[in-house]
C-alpha cells in the first residue's frame, strides 16, 4: 500500500500557494500603509483583518517608523504579551489594552508601564 499521507495533489497545492501569496501581498501592502502613517497600528488591532489573523505583533509593531525589536519587546512586555503573539489570538481585553497604549503619548506609555509588575524572569541556576 501507498502512503499518501503529507503529499498535496496538484489542484491542492496550487490553491495553498495561491492562498499564501495572497497572504503575502495583503500582509506587504498593511506594513506599507502602516509604514507611510495612512493605517494607524491601533485600528489595525482592533479591527484585526483577516491578512493580519496569524501575524505576529512584533512584525505588525515594528512595521511602524522608529519601531525596533526593543521596543516593541517593551511594550508588549509592559502589558504581559508575548511578542511573537499572532494577532488573531488575542482576547478584546488584551486588544484594547493594546490599542490604548499606542494611542496614548509616549510620556503616558512611560508612566503605565511603570506601574504595571514584571512577569517574573526565569532564574539560572
């Protein structure tokens, strides 16, 4: 007997290519519009549409001007999410919490993260 487990057949693998370059282009076009301040951060959170459901946040937070890893690892850390979190599995409360924090000026971000505890850091031993 043949196994056919984990093979795709030619009809199905195009749609899944297709599918994924669709992915692709709308995730490109989303980081552009970001990227040129036309689609704010904090909508696309809210609203989270269907090319931004399994993205990550840091690549949606770093897609923003004089956003880096550190800090966007900051700020997710401030809020107690992860950064490699997909956008689609995020609850309201985390995507409110989310949206107000990056809609508030920098000095307000500073001052709320200040307040709120630090998960606890894995100890070496």
């Amino acid at each position: 007997m043949a196994s056919t487990v984990g093979t795709l057949t030619g009809p199905q693998h195009l749609r899944a290519l297709e599918h994924a370059n669709r992915v692709r282009l709308a995730r490109a076009d989303l980081k552009r519009r970001v990227a040129s301040g036309h689609t704010r951060v904090a909508d696309v959170i809210l609203e989270c549409p269907w090319e931004a459901q399994s993205m990550e946040l840091s690549e949606l937070l770093m897609s923003q001007k004089r956003w880096g890893r550190e800090r966007c690892r900051r700020l997710l850390l401030a809020l107690g999410i992860p950064e490699n979190k997909q956008m689609g599995t995020l609850t309201e409360r985390q995507r409110v919490a989310l949206s107000a924090m990056l809609q508030a000026p920098a000095g307000e971000r500073r001052a709320y993260a200040a307040t709120q505890p630090f998960p606890p850091r894995a100890v070496a031993a």
